[in-house]
C-alpha cells in the first residue's frame, strides 16, 4: 500500500553556484511490493538496462576497491551501530523516521 513520505532536501549549491544552504520540505507517495506502478512510470527495457548495469558497474567498482585496499594493506572500519548513526542524523535535524531510513541506508540493511 503507497504511503505519503515527508523528506527534506538540503540544497547548497543551485545550478554550480554555491548559495546559502536552504532545507526545502517535500512528499511523494511510496510505492510498496505489490502496488500496481502507473503506466506511465512503468520502465521500458531502456530503463531496466540503465539499472542492471547500474547495479553492475557499483558492485564491480566495489569489489575492485575493496581488493586494493585490501591488497594496500587497509582494512575496512569497524561498523557504527545503527542507534549512534540515528542519533547523529536526528542531531543534525531528521525526524526519527528519516534518520533510520538513512542509517539503513548507510549500512545496507
């Protein structure tokens, strides 16, 4: 079922210039599993194409970075637990809600 989900963008810079940061407040209606996607959004094979290999080019690229460093003899930080991102993001003005989505996010939980 699609919900209203509230954001705010931070913007610093319009059109190359830089500019006095604003927070601009938005919604859009989420689409979850399940939802019919309006025919109009719908992506044609083009679009299917950009993601996959999209998808494609962040893991190889990943992969291919993780492996250097690995090889340079770097190794890769402890993660940051979940609740600590939170309370950063919420410190820096995100709702609650927000600031776990991104944190999710962060993680890739």
């Amino acid at each position: 079922m699609a919900k209203q989900v509230s954001k705010v963008a931070e913007v610093s810079k319009w059109f190359g210039r830089d500019i006095t940061p604003e927070k601009v407040p938005y919604v859009y209606e989420e689409l979850a599993k399940g939802d019919t996607i309006p025919s109009k959004e719908q992506p044609d094979e083009s679009d299917i194409l950009t993601l996959v290999n999209n998808k494609r080019n962040a893991s190889a690229r990943s992969s291919a970075v993780n492996e250097r460093m690995k090889e340079l003899g770097y190794e890769k930080p402890a993660p940051v637990p979940l609740d600590v991102i939170v309370k950063g993001l919420v410190l820096a003005g995100n709702d609650e809600e927000t600031a776990t989505q991104m944190a999710k996010q962060l993680l890739g939980l």
